[in-house]
C-alpha cells in the first residue's frame, strides 16, 4: 500500500500525516504516477492552514508538482503512455489530486515530459516556477532586452526562475532579499543587483540603478505596504504583477503615483496561464526550449526523504532556503 | 486688452480673477486664439485649490479647453493659419497656457479642427472627455460588442462619453450615480441600465445585469474605498482604471479578489494618449469620425459667462450638473 500524506484538520506542520492507503486505479481521464520526487510550494501551506484560494476537504491530500512515471492510464487518454517520464503542471484541485504521496493520480492534462538530462529532483521544480515567471514576464510582460524587472523576495524558487528569465531574454536583474546573508547567492544565480531591504532603501537603489527611470516590469509576492513603495521604483507606464500575499499588513493602492505614471497593478497566478492552452502551450515550450538550452536550471536548496514530510514543511516555513525544496520518494 | 482669469494663490471660487491684460504674440511654436468658448474641467478645480497633478506658480492662469478662432501663428508653425476654427487638446501647461479668458496662448500641437456643425460651445466639450474615455475603453481596453462597462460618476462629461463610446462599440454601458435624481437622464443618454448606489447594492445589481460574469471594464474617477466594491463587480480578466481620486478616503488595492480573477487597475490620465503622437492620432480620428457620424455628440448642461467665472466653478463643485459646463466669451 503506497504512503500518501493526507491532513485531517488545517493547523501548524503536525497536521501532516503520512498515511498507508490502497492503491487505486486512474479515472478515464486520468493517469496514476510512482512518484520520484516531490517539489513543494508556498502554496501547499497556505492550503495546509486554510488560507489558500481553495478551501481543504477532509481528509484532504495537498501537492502540486511530482516527478514520476506513468503506471496506469485511464480509458480515455491519449499521448500519455505506460512508463512515460513525466512531470505534473499545477493545474488541478490541489486537495483533490494532491501528490505528496508515494502514487498520484492526476489529470492527464497535467503531466508533461520534461528533459532528459534533468534528473526527477530537478523535474519536480520545473513548472510552477518557470510558468508562473513566464506567464508574467513575456506572457503580459512582453520583456525585452531594454527592460529593467524589480524581482522581490528573489531567492524563492519563483524569484530565481524570474531572475533566469529576465537574463534570457537579455533584461536586466534587480533582486531583493530581506537580509545579507543571501545576497552572494543571488549574484551568482544570475541577478545583476541584489537590493538587501533591511539595510538599504529600495526605491533610491532601483531609481539609482535604473537612471532614475525605474523597473518597467516588478514581480512580488509580498504585497502589503510594500506595494506603494514597489510603485515609486516602477518606470512610467511600467507593470507591477503582484503574485501572493506574503505580507500579514493591508495592501494600498499607489493611486497619485499609479495616475502620475500610468502604472498598471495586476493580479496574477499560474493559473491564468495554466487554463489556457495556447499560453501553456507558448509557455511549455519556452520552458522546454530554456532548459534544453541551459538558459534555465532549476536551483535545488534541500531535498527532505518523504517521511520527512513535516521537518519539510518546518523548514520551508524557516525562510532560510534559496531555491526549491524537494521531497525525494 | 483681454480679459483673462488668474489666480494668485490657492484657494476656493473666490480666487479667481478676471484681469485686463496686454495682448500678447505667440512664440515660434505656438498660436493665439479669439476665444469663444470655454470647457469647465475638473481639473481645473483641483489646480485651484492646489491639489492637481501641477503645482500653479503665481500669478496662474488656468483652463485646458477652449474653442476659437485662429488670430496670429508663431513663425514656426506650419498646418494652422490663421482663422482656422479649431479647439484645444488638453497638452499643456494648465498653468502656463490656461485657455480661461477672451484671447489664449497654446501650443501648435494642441489645436486640432472640429466638425464643421458642431458650435463652438460644443466645440470645446470634445477633447478632454473622448479621448479620456478613447483612451482607455478603445485604445487600452478593447472595447468589443460582447463586453459590459461599469460607468462611475456616469453623469460627468467623462462619464457620458465613455457611455457614448461604449455604446458606439454595441457593448453594454452600466451607469452608476449617487442619487435618483440622474436616472432618467442617464438612460436617455444611452446606458443600458443605471445603478443608484445611494439605494442599491453596487455590486448585486451588476452581477444580475451580467449573469454573473461581472464588467469586464471598469471606468472610474473615484477610487477610494469604492475600488474595492469595484473589484468584486469586475469579471475574471477583467480591466479597472482609476483616472481620478474623487474620493477623500485611502484607495485599498483589492488583493484578494485580483489573485483569484487575474484583475488589472490601471492608473490612467489623458496625458497617456495626447503625449503619443500614434495614440492621439487614432484617438482624432475616432472621435472626428463619432462626432461625424452623430454616434458621438457632446452633452451640455449649462452655460455661463465669462464674468461669471466664479459662479461656474461654484456650480461645478456642486456637481449637480448633468454633462459638461461651457463658459461663452
């Protein structure tokens, strides 16, 4: 019986379960994964305490993003095979589909091949970041060569895959991170200029930067009071996606600076792109074509062993990672 | 010597004065207007109380919209000669250039002719509340048949011509307005349906007219606590833009409802538009083939004399007026 981690109440990390559960077939749309590996997401514990866009049903699975190879496939799916090496694209109810778990089931939809080369480590920690920076980058973003992109809290898997993506498409990296402890990091992930937040006042530093026209495009997941302060570093007729809501503080609107500059505040997750075909199949490709090219890498922080599920989510909560976690199965 | 409205310090109505002054020649790139006709902006009122997006430097004139006769060009223009019928495109310095008065410097740039039917009074009620409305419902925002406009302060000058132009596209205008009073009005100036937020509920009202989806833009000069009412009353994908702060109280960035619909809000002024050259250009035509073709036509609510000056700044911070305000000279 595969070991699947389910949670039966939301609350702290203790709520993880690794449960012993059958093993079950696929619907006709579905295919089953052994699962490989694991990559976890912010997601996964603002689903775990409640506070994600989608409410949990008990006893709930959670997951997203697997590495594994295709054991069953339902009735009714085609272009996906028996031993096929894939990964999965968040795109599916994560309480429903979770795919923390030693076996998955998902939606056929879901999966997609992903590099040779790239070990299952490094297949689970593809997708959400890379097509999450894509959708807003070139998707909406339209980044070109002469753009400037503000990448706070940048040593996240999808900060690093923001920063990979701007310098692919020969734009220029501005990260921020809170302390200095990761700026040297973020250098050599490829960022043109580490803005550290709690020694250096960010607006004087991108203005500085940028010949005091400011980042045509900002990508951040904090919200909160920083967006006003976001919208002072932003270049006239510049886009701020806002991603998350990492901030616990109520988020303003810049309205003078907004009107002054027209700036554009947008909304943005994954699955605007996920939900359309042709911008995940734009945004497939891309990403196929970057890590064939090496242009993208995936950068692995830590790997956590399945049973470890808890001390995962413990340190994945710690902030102190660079990268992505992976839970390896 | 003409008769020309300064201020010499910020204040209410009463700072405005009407001066005698010497007739001046324009510069190189500029042209002289015999006023006839004087559009009352918003704007304006907020120049005077030193609130607006330009600080006036005493003593100010004031004033973006006047329709007139050519009388003298700088020796560098060419495509304006001199007793050309035209009105002014808000481009300028209000300060520097302001139209309020019976003679008016302006650049070159800022003319343009209007249709040969339209009277001057209506001649100077064109430029400003279009191409505001163009710019963002048009140029920006796509305005196709199928698509529903949320309309605040839909009684403005602003306000009608985004109806009109909503209409113009065969798209569904929704109007709102503060009290019962502007309901039939509204609907007689072509919104499909009319919203009293003094007595309903914003929100409902819109989802029932929609079925559900929500507006997919949304046009509005108020901000405030209303942006939030504004995003839930927005469809997923869905545009709002904010070209005003009529509202006293801090503008709250509506987080939530902008991750689950992927919502933009946009800050957006008219300088966008005049400052490019393309984007002004389609906006002319656009505007010149609406006022041509009657789907366009300017609504005025009254008129005063120049004399009155103070009296019409008065009665538009009264904001019982139902269209645009035109002082004749």
């Amino acid at each position: 019986m595969p070991k699947i981690v389910r949670f039966h109440e939301v609350g702290d990390t203790a709520v993880l379960k690794l449960e012993d559960l059958s093993l079950t077939e696929p619907g006709s749309e579905e295919v089953r994964l052994r699962v490989e590996a694991i990559g976890l997401n912010r997601a996964e514990i603002m689903f775990r305490r409640g506070q994600y866009l989608e409410t949990p049903e008990f006893p709930s699975r959670l997951g997203y993003e697997a590495a594994g190879i295709v054991e069953a496939v339902g009735s009714n799916v085609s272009g996906v095979q028996i031993g096929d090496r894939v990964s999965t694209i968040p795109s599916f109810s994560i309480g429903k589909y979770g795919v923390y778990g030693e076996s998955a089931i998902v939606p056929a939809y879901a999966v997609a091949s992903y590099p040779d080369q790239l070990s299952a480590i490094e297949g689970a920690a593809i997708w959400m970041q890379y097509l999450t920076a894509f959708g807003a980058l070139i998707e909406y973003g339209h980044l070109g060569p002469r753009d400037a992109v503000l990448i706070t809290a940048a040593s996240s898997s999808v900060g690093l895959a923001a920063i990979q993506i701007t310098k692919a498409s020969g734009a220029l990296a501005i990260a921020t991170t809170r302390g200095a402890d990761k700026k040297s990091f973020l250098l050599e992930a490829g960022a043109d200029h580490v803005i550290i937040t709690d020694e250096e006042p960010m607006v004087e530093r991108v203005m500085a930067i940028t010949s005091g026209n400011g980042a045509r495009l900002v990508f951040d997941p904090i919200a909160g009071s920083l967006l006003e302060q976001l919208a002072h570093a932003t270049a006239h007729g510049g886009m701020i996606f806002e991603y998350g809501a990492l901030s616990p503080s109520p988020t303003s609107f810049p309205l003078f600076a907004a009107l002054a500059k027209g700036l554009t505040v947008r909304g943005y997750t994954l699955f605007e792109i996920v939900k359309d075909p042709d911008k995940l199949s734009r945004g497939k490709r891309y990403i196929h074509d970057g890590l064939q090219s090496g242009a993208l890498r995936p950068i692995i922080d830590r790997t956590f062993s399945l049973e470890a599920i808890i001390e995962a989510h413990e340190y994945m909560e710690s902030n102190v990672q660079k990268g992505k976690i992976v839970v390896t199965v």
